[in-house]
C-alpha cells in the first residue's frame, strides 16, 4: 500500500499543452484535481505551434476537428474555412487557454527529461531541462502521436551557409522565404503542404524526393455563414456521430467533395472504359472510389496506376510525372490533401531531384551536393517527418518499477493496454498511445474520450482511497496481440508500405503497427466494458 501522506506538487502532472494537455488540465481541474502541465514549448498548442510552416492546415474539416465538450464554445468559435490553416487552430486553442482560465497551471518552456517512478510512495518524480523536481500521483503522457521530429543527418549540413529549418520545429519569427533559393527535403503532408506555397516566394525551389506522394485537391474553401450554420444547428447530432464512429467523422464535409470507397464498386471487375470515365469525371478522386482497393494488392495496384495515369495528364514533363509517380500501395501512407502541388512542378523555377536517381552526396557551404551536381540554396528545409507514436515517449527517461527504462523496454516495439498504460509503469496513463486507435480517429473528439475515460479511472480511486493503477501484463500482451490481428492484411502491414504507421521511416526503429484497425466505436466500447468490470486488466489498490 502506498503511503497518502507524501508532499505532492501536484496530483497529476500532464506532459504537454497541446490539445490533449489542455483537455485534460480543464477536465481534471473541475473533477478536483490540482495538475500541473510541464510543456517543453514556449507556447501552448503543441503540434499547432511548432508546425508553423507556409501552407500548414489540418486535413479534418475544421467543423469537426475541434472540441465538442462546450455547446457555447461550439457556437461561439467562428471558423473561416473548410479545412483550418495553422494560425487558425493555433488561435483557437489559445482561445480555450484562456476562456478555461487554464494557463496559471501550464508551465512552458519546461521540457521533461525524466520521469521516474518512486514504488515506496506510489508517486512519479519528474526531472524538467532545466532541473527542477516535481513529484505527482499520478502522469498523463499527451505528448501527441507526431511530435518527436526526424531529421536525416546528412554528411557536411553544419557546413552550409544558408538557413536550415524544419517543418515541424518552424521559428515563431518566421524564416526569410521570399526571393530565395530554396530546397526542401521530404514529401509527406508536411512537404506536400509547403511546397506550392515555398514556390509563390522562391526565386528558386528543388524538391528533393525520396518517395513519390499520394496527394488529392483538397478543394478547400472559405467556410460560408450558411455552411456553418447548419452544422452548429445540430451540433449534438454530428458530436454524437463523431464519438460513435470508427474514426470520429460525422461526414460534415458535404462541400467539399471527397470521395470515398464504395464497398460495392469493384477495380478487379472494372472495364478500361469504366476507368477511364471515372477518371473523367473525378481527376485523382477516381482512384479511392473502389471498395477492393484497401485489402487486395491486385485491385490496389490497378487504383494507383489510375492515380499515376492523372500525375502524368497533369505533370508537363513526362520525365518529372515519372518520378512523381507512387509504386507502392494506395493506403499504406497517410492519404494527403493538398492545393496545387502537381501543377506546382510545371513552373519554369521549380525543379524535381529524384534522389532514388540522383543521391545525395554531401552538403556543402553552397548549397547540396548529389551526384549529378551541385544544387545552390540559400534555405533548406526539411519536412522529413517524425519518430511517431512511441518517440515522443522513449525521448524521455521514462522509468518504471525496478528502475525499467521504457525506451529499452518498448526496443522491439510500443507495447501498451489499449494505449493508455503500460505494464511495470504504474499510475502512468498515456492518452492516444500505441494500441489506441491513434492518429486514425479526429483528435479532439477522440481526446475528450481519452481524457473522459482516464479521469473516469482517477475519480474512482481518489473515491476509494487507491494509490496506484498498473497494467496486467497479460492483458497488455492479449491486447497487443489483437492490435496484430486487425492490422492482418491491410495496407499499412503490406511488405512494399514503409510510413511512418509501421515505424519504418526511422533508421534501426523496429518495423510494428501499434494501431488499432478495428475503429474508435469498438475501442471505446471495450474501454467502457473495461470500466465497467471494475477496470479489468488493470491492478488498483
Ligand atoms: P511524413 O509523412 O513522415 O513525411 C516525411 C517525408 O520526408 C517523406 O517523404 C520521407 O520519405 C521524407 N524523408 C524522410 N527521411 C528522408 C531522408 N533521409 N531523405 C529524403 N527524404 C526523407 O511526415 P510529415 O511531417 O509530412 O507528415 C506527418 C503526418 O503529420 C502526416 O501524415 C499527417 O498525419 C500529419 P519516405 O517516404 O520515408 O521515403
């Protein structure tokens, strides 16, 4: 039994001020508990603050990808467009900073380098950068699925001359873009984003291309008074939706035209001239409406070379179409939304290096050496994504019962009960971890049922005297057995997908999909029976 009678700082300590942070501050404050929030940033927001870079947008309607726990906040906020850009989000979560009075308990600036569990008093002893100690009951990890940034060291890039930046740790003063010579490394969302945007600056942009992009028009557009108000007259309806469903959607996206699988339309039973109509008809869209796609790599196949037929009608060069075609499957990567990206390759100043073709040699004080040649910048940007799901936790000194180290306890892999704890690492709750439904599900709605669940779990104990919850470790390993069993044949499992999902975009990292397949609905649904069963698989006392 734990001793009660420690001196807390605080009884929770949460790990960042992004939206889960801030979620679970404001709903864990109004349940009695005094938290403390350690953000490593100098601002709240988390991935909508260091993501900052020109084109940066959330690819969920904005009318969904925000909170539903306040109706007022609901009707009060007004959103601007169909998809928010980032100073839009990062707005709004400032908004929700100070509309909850929560910023008196945020420490920023405050980045955590370790946490250690104390098992004589039940309690986590936390280390910040700067070498403070703080001591709780209890952590809730919301350090975010997509937050511990990736950076290939290229030989020589401390020799460059010019500015090095990342996306995904973009400067708050901004970076100086316009009449530049500009590269930027990696073709993801983030890449995807930025690139039409860094070429309306640039007196020059080079793309250097490891992976060719799925990327579909966005369609983006400004948000119109009807649009929005017909979605807040019954927002109880479309939050119930969101919370209902496989992956938080409520399809508010009417307006915006993207097209989804139809479980009846099959490719393998296609004709040339179905294709061809369908190409027609709906561009790039055209390649997701097949229901056999997401499961048969012959039908898949036959849906991405629909979807290389349209980079070649829209890329001029057929040299560069060539390399921006995908040749791997449709699916395994995160589908991304873009404004103009291809058409952005048929501008006379912007230019494609292929590096499957063209390596990479060194960087040097001019700019990028590959092997065909030198390409001179003044700016070099890389948009190489991030150490996901599990990174922003092993970056932490995380220690457990017996002083186990998380990052050498996860080295094959994340292993986690339903993402929300982990075996020999009491009273930690993680919210949106490995085993969850992840990054798949829209965040806020899929946060506040985290957080919902989570503060469920710390009421209870805090009623019955309880001092620490632990995970079963065989409730942990049948978990993650079933997490295994529902990736079974989906893309993001497939041999030829390397994504960040799989952990295969970071060297040395081992090749798992800590992501639940079978849905938020069904997720929720075992948690609440979890709950229900007095926190079956869980040890509190
Ligand atoms: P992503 O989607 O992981 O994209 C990173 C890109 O950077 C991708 O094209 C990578 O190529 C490329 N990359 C990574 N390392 C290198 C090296 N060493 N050389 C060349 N190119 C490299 O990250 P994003 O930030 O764009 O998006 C992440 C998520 O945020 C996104 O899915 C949304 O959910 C929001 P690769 O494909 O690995 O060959």
């Amino acid at each position: 039994m734990g001793s009660t009678d420690i001196d807390l700082d605080a009884d929770v300590v949460v790990v960042g001020a992004g939206m889960s942070g801030l979620y679970a501050l404001k709903v864990l404050r109004e349940r009695g508990f005094h938290v403390v929030v350690l953000e490593k940033a100098p601002a709240v927001g988390g991935t909508w603050y260091w993501n900052r870079y020109p084109g940066a947008r959330c690819d969920i309607p904005s009318l969904e990808y925000s909170f539903g726990f306040d109706p007022e906040l609901e009707q009060e906020w007004e959103w601007t467009e169909h998809f928010a850009s980032q100073p839009e989000i990062e707005r709004y979560l400032n908004h929700i900073a100070d509309r909850y009075d929560l910023r008196r308990d945020i420490r920023l600036s405050t980045g955590v380098r370790s946490a250690t569990f104390d098992e004589r008093s039940d309690t986590w002893v936390f280390e910040t950068e700067a070498g403070e100690h703080l001591r709780s009951r209890f952590c809730v990890m919301a350090t975010g699925g997509l937050s511990a940034p990736h950076r290939p060291d290229w030989p020589g890039l401390d020799t460059f001359a010019g500015t090095v930046v990342q996306t995904s740790l973009w400067p708050e003063e901004g970076v100086e873009l316009e009449g530049k010579r500009i590269g930027i490394v990696g073709n993801g969302s983030s890449g995807v984003q930025a690139i039409p945007e860094l070429a309306r600056l640039a007196e020059h942009l080079t793309v250097f291309q490891r992976t060719p992009a799925f990327t579909w028009p966005s369609q983006n557009k400004p948000l119109t008074d009807e649009e929005q108000a017909e979605v807040k007259a019954r927002y109880r309806e479309v939050r119930a939706q969101q919370y209902a469903s496989p992956l938080a959607t409520a399809n508010t996206t009417g307006a915006v035209i993207f097209t989804f699988a139809d479980p009846d339309r099959h490719i393998l039973d296609s004709t040339p001239e179905e294709r061809e109509a369908a190409l027609a008809e709906l561009g790039f869209s055209a390649s997701r409406i097949w229901g056999d796609t997401a499961r048969d790599l012959d039908a898949n196949e036959m849906a991405v070379e629909m979807f290389r037929e349209m980079v070649r009608r829209t890329v001029k060069d057929p040299e560069v179409a060539e390399s921006l075609c995908p040749d791997y499957p449709l699916g395994c990567k995160r589908p991304i939304l873009d404004n103009g990206y291809f058409e952005t390759f048929n501008l006379d100043h912007v230019d494609l290096v292929d590096l499957r073709k063209d390596p990479v040699v060194e960087v040097v004080p001019e700019g990028v050496r590959t092997e065909k040649g030198l390409v001179e910048l003044d700016v070099l940007i890389f948009a190489t994504g991030f150490d996901a799901v599990s990174g922003a936790l092993t970056r932490i000194d995380i220690r457990g019962r017996g002083g186990r180290l998380l990052r050498e306890d996860w080295a094959d892999g994340p292993r986690a009960f339903m993402g929300l704890g982990v075996a020999g690492y009491p009273n930690m709750l993680i919210c949106i971890g490995p085993g969850s439904v992840g990054v798949l599900a829209t965040y806020p709605p899929h946060i506040e049922l985290q957080i919902g669940w989570i503060s469920d779990l710390l009421c209870r104990m805090r009623d019955r005297g309880e001092t620490s919850v632990e995970v079963e470790p065989d409730a942990e390993a049948a978990w993650c057995a079933h997490v295994e069993e529902a990736a079974q044949g989906s893309m993001f499992v497939a041999p030829t997908c390397h994504s960040w999902y799989n952990g295969s975009n970071i060297e040395g990292k081992p090749r798992t999909f800590p992501i639940y397949l079978g849905g938020l609905d069904r997720y929720m649904a075992k948690a609440r029976e979890i709950a229900k069963n007095d926190y079956e698989g869980f040890v509190l006392r």
